[in-house]
C-alpha cells in the first residue's frame, strides 16, 4: 500500500515537473529567436529545445522507474 502510495507521488511529480520543463522551454525558445542576432536566432532555439526535450525525458524515465522490491 505505502508503496503504490511513493509511486503515485512519484509519477505526479515527474509529470508536473516534466510540465514546467515544457512550458520553460517554449519559453525560452521564444526568447532565444528574439534576443538573439545572426545565426544565433537558429541555433539558439534548437539547443533550447534539445536541452528540454534531454530533461523531460530524465523526468519521464524518473516516472516510469520500477520500485525496489
């Protein structure tokens, strides 16, 4: 029971977090392709999307790790 309990916890944050992490990296995209000048305002936004997309996986594997027996 308490461990269906920590799993549960365990998914909402990893879901609410994997949340933030998307909407901190539209943001940042958008930020990236304004602020920046020349070839920049290309590269920019992709690392900021490929840093989000690395994170919100971390978060995923986070969620769907197996709990210790």
């Amino acid at each position: 029971m308490l461990s269906k309990i920590i799993r549960l916890i365990r998914k909402l944050i990893a879901e609410v977090s994997g949340g933030l992490v998307l909407m901190a990296m539209v943001v940042g995209i958008f930020l990236a392709a304004t602020l920046n000048e020349g070839a920049m305002r290309i590269i920019g936004p992709l690392l900021v999307l490929l840093a989000g997309l690395i994170v919100y996986g971390l978060t995923h594997l986070i969620a769907e790790k197996p709990d210790r027996r």
